[in-house]
C-alpha cells in the first residue's frame, strides 16, 4: 500500500497543525499519525491510496489557518517502512 512521510517546518506546532492534518487524512481515508518533533517540526505519516496521500500532501504545504509552512520534506516510503512505523494502524493519530 502507498505511504509517505512528511517533514514539516515553520510555525507548525502550537497552531492546531496536526489536528488539522488528522481531519484531512481521516476525511481522505488515510492511516498514519502526525507528531512534533522536538526540533520544531511536524512529522506526518499517511498510508492510503495514492491520489488521497496527494491530496493531503497539497494540505501540508499551507496547513492549518495559523499555520505558517516554510518548507516541507517528502519521503515515499511503500513496504519500506519498519514495523514500528504505523503501516499496519487502522486509523490516523495525533501523537
């Protein structure tokens, strides 16, 4: 199954960026999760059909209203990903 991860920076966190992104994935019918990073960044993984990992990826790049993306990262990862990594999560999470 497709999957991708996402590295989001700018004034993500704090601004309702990862609540955000859990409404479009689970709107889109995607799995994954979205978590900060202590380095100020958001992490998005989303696992789901291709087109619906688009369409999120087209959200990331302006986000949230408060939100402020200034540069976003895209790493395709299909049966790449380690077993700890969400491939096999029923739903999408805030973590």
């Amino acid at each position: 199954m497709p999957a991708a991860r996402f590295l989001i920076s700018g004034k993500v966190q704090g601004v309702w960026f990862r609540a955000g992104t859990r409404e479009q994935a689970l709107r889109l019918g995607l799995r994954g999760h979205a978590s900060n990073l202590a380095d100020g960044r958001v992490e998005v993984l989303a696992v789901g059909a291709g087109d619906a990992i688009e369409q999120l990826a087209h959200w990331l790049q302006s986000g949230s209203p408060l939100a402020r993306v200034d540069m976003m990262e895209r790493r395709d990862a299909g049966a790449d990903l380690d077993a700890d990594d969400d491939h096999e999560a029923t739903e999408f999470q805030v973590r």
